[in-house]
C-alpha cells in the first residue's frame, strides 16, 4: 500500500508537539533574553525586540539563541526514553519525536527575537493557525524557500494588502495552504525513505542513545540558522522583497499570477513595518 507521505509527516509532527519542553513562554524567553540590555520591558512585550535593536543586534542575538540550543542539546539522551507521563505512538521512535520538538521549540524561540507574536496565545494547547505556523517553519528549516516567503509576506500588514491586489484574486488561505502541502511532502519524503522502515534515522546521528556533536553541528543548527536568515529578512521589510518573494513563490509553482509592482503600495518608510502584528 502507498504511504502517505504527508499523513506521516504530521504524525510526527503531532507526536513532537505532545512534549512538553516544546511550548516556549513569549514573555518569560524575552525577559530572560533582553532584561540585561533594556529597561523598558512592558514596551518589549507590546512591541517586540525590533522596537529596540536593529536587524544586525537581532541576528547575534539569534545566533547566541541557536549556539546555545546547540550545546545543551549535546547532553540530551533520546535512548533515556521520554519524559514521565508522555506517551506517543509506536510508529513513531522516540528520538524523531524529541529531536524535532526540539527543533519546534528552537524556532519559536528564534522568532521571538526577530518579533513574532506569542504562539501558544496563552493557551494550553496549539490553534490549527499556530501548528500551521510551526509547521512553515520547519519548512524553513529544511530550505523551502516558498515557506519563508509564506511566513513574511502573511506576517506584514502592508504585503498581505498589496498580496490582496494581485490578478486572478489570489487567496490567502489559498496560498497558505498550498505552501504547507509543499513542506509536509518534503518532511514526509524525508521521513519515508527506506531506512526508515528499518528504524535506522539517518536523517539525525545518534551515538550510544545520546546525540552527537556531528548531529548537532551538521543537522540542528544549520536547521536553525537557516530560519534565523529567513524571518530576520522581515526586519524593515521593502517593496522590493515583497517583489521578490512573490518571484519566489511564482518560480515554486505556489502562486501562479501576473504580478506588477504597485506603485501605490510603498515600503520604503521602514516606521510602517517595524510594529506590525506578526502571526
């Protein structure tokens, strides 16, 4: 029988989100991460880190948020078996489970440096729109560049209303929808190779049940650096990147249209960008 490839994708993804080291507190991270190098925290919640730093500040910022990931991962053992009290499928081994819900948790921490919304939205549990948003960024993580496009033009305020204005009435959902499809038969292909059905993860090295350093270094954090270069190009975000994302977007198939630049949507004053509501 034919495996689903996207099926199996989002099994994972929903085992990995069962963790509980993956939910990461907006508020108490930014605290943690910025109370030594502002004052005015009240403003950091409300607007955003980008409301103090520029693009460069944020991206070392980033950097010391994924080197620091990095380390710690080194010391967690995935053949210990998971966490008191979780239990997840059969199908799924326990080290895929946690290594990608540690990267989930990885990305929503990078996107709180470069200004994203709080995920989790004070709930308990992920809203479809959040677990579609974490699901965007993996993609992001594995190189599709349709999904980083996704994310920074659905995210600004002045680029979704001139995506709004493009020919053939392109639709939001449309686009959203038709990017996630992309990146969980990506994941899934990935996941469906034929050593998988051995059990053997090739995608992750694993040495003596505890990660390894190469797993690290040539796996989570290229992973990682690869979302911190997409979501910080939406820092002051131009007319110009929106151009080129809608190019992206047109050359993987997602959004099929005619588009000419609107000379009446400008984003050259960056103030217009900087505090808008990113999902």
């Amino acid at each position: 029988m034919a495996i689903n490839k996207e099926s199996v994708a989002l099994n994972l993804i929903n085992e990995s989100l069962k963790l509980p080291f993956i939910k990461v507190n907006r508020s108490d991270f930014l605290t943690k991460t910025f109370s030594n190098k502002i004052d005015d925290m009240p403003k950091l919640l409300k607007e955003g880190p980008q409301a103090f730093f520029s693009k460069e500040e944020l991206d070392r910022i980033a950097s010391n948020v994924i080197n620091s990931n990095v380390l710690k991962s080194s010391s967690i053992s995935f053949a210990s078996g998971l966490p008191g009290g979780v239990a997840i499928a059969a199908t799924i081994p326990a080290d895929m489970a946690q290594f990608y819900g540690y990267s989930l948790k990885l990305a929503q921490e990078i996107s709180y440096v470069y200004g994203y919304q709080n995920i989790w939205a004070n709930q308990d549990e992920l809203t479809e729109d959040a677990k579609n948003t974490l699901i965007l960024y993996l993609g992001i993580m594995f190189g599709v560049s349709s999904a980083g496009s996704t994310i920074r033009i659905l995210s600004n305020k002045l680029a979704l209303q001139a995506l709004k204005q493009l020919p053939n009435k392109t639709l939001t959902k449309h686009l959203y929808f038709t990017v996630l499809k992309k990146v969980l038969a990506i994941f899934g292909t990935k996941l469906t190779k034929a050593t998988f059905a051995k059990g053997v993860f090739k995608i992750i090295p694993v040495v003596g049940g505890v990660i390894s350093g190469s797993m690290n270094y040539l796996s989570l954090k290229p992973m990682a650096n690869k979302l911190k270069d997409e979501l910080g190009k939406s820092i002051n975000y131009t007319q110009q990147d929106f151009e080129q994302d809608i190019k992206i977007l047109n050359e993987e198939d997602v959004l099929v249209t005619e588009y000419e630049p609107n000379a009446t949507t400008k984003y050259s004053d960056p103030s217009d960008i900087n505090h808008v509501d990113k999902i």
